[in-house]
C-alpha cells in the first residue's frame, strides 16, 4: 500500500482540493482521483513523483509503485 496526494485542479492551474488517500497502486490511486475530479484536472503524487497528470483515465500498464 503506497500513500497517494491527490490534487483537484482549478482552471487555472492552481489546486482548488488536496487530499491524501492509501491505496495498492498507481492505477487505483488514479481512477479515485477521477471520480472525486468529476471531470475536473487531476494530479497524483506519490513522495515527490508526479505520477498523473490530467482528467482522463490512462491505458493500463505496469504501475511504479505495484505491491510487493
């Protein structure tokens, strides 16, 4: 399980919501962060790592941050 900060993005760039939510990877973290966007811009962090930037939901592929 990796900690992920979410951030909802105003139209301008700036965040209009940050929290931080536990979940077991990038693809999990990211479509929570979707569906709280509800169509907004997102980014998702993971530490220091931007791991998403946008509003909508990438292909699926190999997480960077997969449970061990």
């Amino acid at each position: 399980m990796h900690e992920y900060e979410i951030r909802i993005l105003r139209a301008d760039g700036r965040s209009s919501l940050i929290t931080s939510q536990i979940h077991l990877n990038d693809y999990y973290a990211i479509r929570s962060a979707l569906r709280l966007a509800n169509g907004k811009a997102v980014e998702v962090w993971c530490g220091i790592e931007r791991v998403y930037s946008g509003g909508t939901m990438p292909p699926l592929r190999a997480a960077n941050h997969s449970a061990a």
